[in-house]
C-alpha cells in the first residue's frame, strides 16, 4: 500500500472513531440524549469522561513505543468502545460510569497512539491538509450521530454510533503494522529532547489558556441556546468545519500568522456578542460563527504543529498525547470555572471578562510563540513561508522594496541570514563577531526598513506588490 493510500486510511479511520468520540464521551449530544431520555443528570458524567480521557492521552506516550504496539492498542479500543457504548442501551446503572469513563481512558490512548500513523502515513508537508481532512470528516459525522439522537431517537444514534465504531474497527485492520523507517527498540529515544520540549511546554500552556474559552463555550454560551434544537444540533459545528476547508486550502504563500491574530479577535468579538445580543437564531448565528470559526483555525493550528514536531523525536504518540492534554485541561479548567462563576454570581458579564481576560494573555504569548515554533519548525505553513521562496526571488522582492540600498554591507549579510529563519548565535558565528553586535545590526535594519521585528521584515517581504486598482 502507498502513502496515498496509507493517508486515505488514515483519514476514514481517524474520522470515524474521532466522531465517536464527539458524539458521545466528550460533552457528546448522543450521551447527553440517551441521560435526558433517562432523566438522568450528565454533569458527573462529563467531568469524569474528561478526566479519564486527559489520563489516557498522557499515559499512551509512555507505554506505547512502536507502530506495532500502537496497531494493537487502536484495535482494542475500538472495540472496547462499541461496548461501552452498548452498556448504555441498558437501564442506567453503575456500569453506565464504569463504561463510559473506562471508555474515555482508551478512547485517549487511541488518539495518542494514532499519532504513530500521523507521522508515518502523511508527508511533512502535507500534514496540515491530511489533519485538516480528518477533522473535517469527524465533524460531519458527528453531527449526522448528533441529530439522529436529538431528533429520531437516543437508541438509534446510539446504535449509529456503535456502527461508526465497528466500520472504524474493519478500516483499522488495513493499518500497517510496522513504519518503513521504524528503527529497532535499542536505538530507540527514551524522552522527548530538550530543545522540543521546551518549545512543546510553551505550545501547550498556550493551548490550555486559549481552550478555556471553549470549555466556557460548553457551559454558558451553548445551553443559552438550548432552546433552538434544531438549529443547534447541526449549525454548531459548521463555521468549524468552514475554517478548517478554508485554511486547509490557502496559497501556500498566504501568511498565517496573522490569521490567528484575527481568530483571536474573532473569540473576543463573540463573547462580546454574547453579552450584547439576545437569545434568537439570528443572535445564535452571529456568536456560533465568530467563535467556532476562531476554533477551527486554532485547532488545525495545533494539531498539524504537533504533526510536524514528529521530526523532532521518535515518539509521536508523547507528542501528540501531551499536546492534546493540554487541549483536553483547558476545556476542563473553562468549564470548572464558568460553572464556579455561575454559581456564585451567575452573571453573564463575569464570564464575559474572564473570556476577554484570555484573549489578552494569548495576545500577548502569540508572538514569543511564534519565535520559539519558528526556530523549530521553519518550513511551517502557519510560521514564516519565506524559506519555500527561492533566494533569487527573495533578492528581487528586497531590492523591488529599496531595503539593500539602505543598509551597510555587513546588515545586508546579517538580514539574509535573518529571514531565512537563523538565530542571532548562528549569525554571529557565521559572521565571526559577537551576538551583541548581530542585535545591533538587527535593530538597524529594522529601524531602515520601517519595520519592528523579524515577522513584520518577513512580511513586508512576502506581501504581494501593490497595483493599483
């Protein structure tokens, strides 16, 4: 099988079980259906799946070492899923929680595991599209299990849902089991280096404090709109899979970077909105739109981030577990606290603040983010595109912008250096002077080119030219 088809099963599979996973055990509206159709209370529910779940994604890493093992594990979750979820076609009972957080555990160790086909069933630069598909896919299929829970029954979605499990199992038996480059157990690395992990525990705070505005999306902004069913059951997740269509197709000389700007001024904006406006569809439509669209931007953002650090070590499973983690506390910690809000005060406008309060601290993170996933990710779609231009045409665009006549001979050097993507230490030593002198120089060629960082220089040189209309 080739890596075209390797991807394509990549793909079902992941859109598959990954619905599953939305429709049911993650603040799923297949769960949320069967416990009403019960009248029995989800909240317990919920939070116990979350954790287990945040529990399965950081243990896979340590346990799981190789494509074979990560083949077996898959497998077996998947199986263990569909029957958990047929504990639920019983009365409830103890083994509801019993199921349903055992579920959680491996449904997380599943995703982890998958990362081992992330990395060997898409090329690098093709991640972000092969990430984008899968999300794309899993989210159509959740909302097709979610209204055929809400709207026909809460026993058929489910028994669709187990049907999503046991097609996601027949797929998976295709997987490969060994990577073509997967090296023996012994010159296998036991941790994640130093360089990315530090660049990964910076990525992760960032995503645990952006996703806190989806866990109070969860717990205030959706059940103020509980009463429009069927608009919500399907509505809410389309401005997500629109962003997702979107980015995956850009031009590849389309700069990202600052789209995730504008994504977080697009949450911002909704919380706003959501204070400001009432409770009908049109209002429905206003905040859904901003805040989803903002997620789908943010989620491809991460997701493919963490397919590309795959390069950094030999376990992507830890990669790609850690990194989910930190989605999975974030939406944990936004929902423990709105419902901590609500309790004490129960006003919108608190909510409101501590979403703005987030938007600000990832304002201010995004561009030391940027700098250090820059310096490890330097061919990244949503990091600076100037290394896939080619140096003549990067000359051309500099002289077009009259930067070379303005600068010394040794700050034209430096800035070459500069932008295709090398660290003040590189230059130096390439250079042979000291750093100090290479931030001197910088602060020069920034002053010359009108501009205040490294990003904005890229940028002025990426642009298109100006014609007039």
């Amino acid at each position: 099988m080739d890596l075209k088809d390797n991807r394509l099963l990549l793909v079902v599979v992941f859109a598959l079980f990954f619905s599953w996973l939305l429709a049911f055990p993650f603040e799923g509206q297949v769960l949320y259906a069967i416990a009403n159709y019960h009248g029995v209370l989800t909240q317990s529910y919920v939070l116990g799946a979350m954790v287990a779940h945040f529990v399965g994604l950081i243990t896979c890493g340590f346990i799981i070492k190789r494509m074979q093992m990560a083949k077996k594990l898959i497998l077996f979750s998947i199986v263990f899923c569909a029957a958990a979820t047929g504990v639920f076609l019983c009365p409830p009972s103890f083994l509801w929680t019993v199921a349903l957080f055992s579920a959680a555990f491996w449904v997380g160790a599943c995703v982890a595991a998958w990362g081992f086909y992330f990395k060997e069933c898409t090329s690098k630069g093709g991640r972000i599209r092969a990430m984008a598909d899968c999300l794309i896919y899993s989210n159509l299929l959740m909302i097709f299990q979610n209204m055929t829970a809400i709207h026909i029954s809460p026993q058929i979605g489910l028994c669709l849902s187990i049907t999503v499990l046991v097609a996601a199992f027949l797929f998976a038996l295709r997987l490969p089991k060994q990577g073509a480059e997967e090296a023996p157990p012994v010159y296998r690395q036991k941790a994640i280096p130093v360089s990315t992990f530090g660049t990964l525990a910076f990525l992760c705070l960032f995503i645990v404090i952006i996703t806190i505005n989806s866990g109070l999306m969860y717990q205030v902004v959706n059940p103020a709109f509980a009463h429009m069913r069927l608009l919500t059951s399907w509505y809410w997740a389309v401005p997500y899979i629109a962003a997702l269509f979107i980015m995956r197709n850009l031009s590849g000389k389309t700069n990202r970077a600052y789209i995730l700007y504008v994504a977080i001024a697009m949450i911002g904006f909704s919380f706003i909105m959501f204070l400001l406006l009432g409770r009908s569809w049109q209002d429905y439509l206003i905040v859904n739109t901003l805040m989803l669209g903002a997620f789908g931007v943010y989620d491809l953002f991460w997701w493919s981030i963490l397919g590309e650090m795959f390069e950094h070590d030999q376990n992507p499973a830890q990669i790609m577990g850690i990194g989910l983690a930190a989605n999975v506390l974030g939406i944990l910690l936004g929902g423990l606290i709105g419902n901590a809000i609500s309790a004490v005060s129960g006003q919108i406008q608190n909510h409101t603040l501590l979403a703005l309060s987030v938007v600000c601290v990832t304002l201010i993170m995004l561009p030391p983010l940027h700098n250090q996933l820059t310096k490890l990710l330097k061919g990244h779609v949503y990091l600076i595109t100037l290394l896939e231009t080619p140096i003549q045409e990067q000359t051309e665009r500099i002289k077009e912008l009259n930067i070379i006549e303005k600068l010394t001979e040794t700050e034209n050097k430096v800035a070459f250096l500069l932008i295709q993507g090398k660290t003040y230490k590189v230059i130096a030593d390439e250079l042979f002077v000291s750093e100090n002198t290479i931030r001197s120089h910088v602060k020069s060629i920034y002053t010359k080119a009108g501009v205040t960082s490294k990003i904005e220089l890229i940028y002025l040189i990426l642009k298109p030219p100006y014609s007039p209309s």
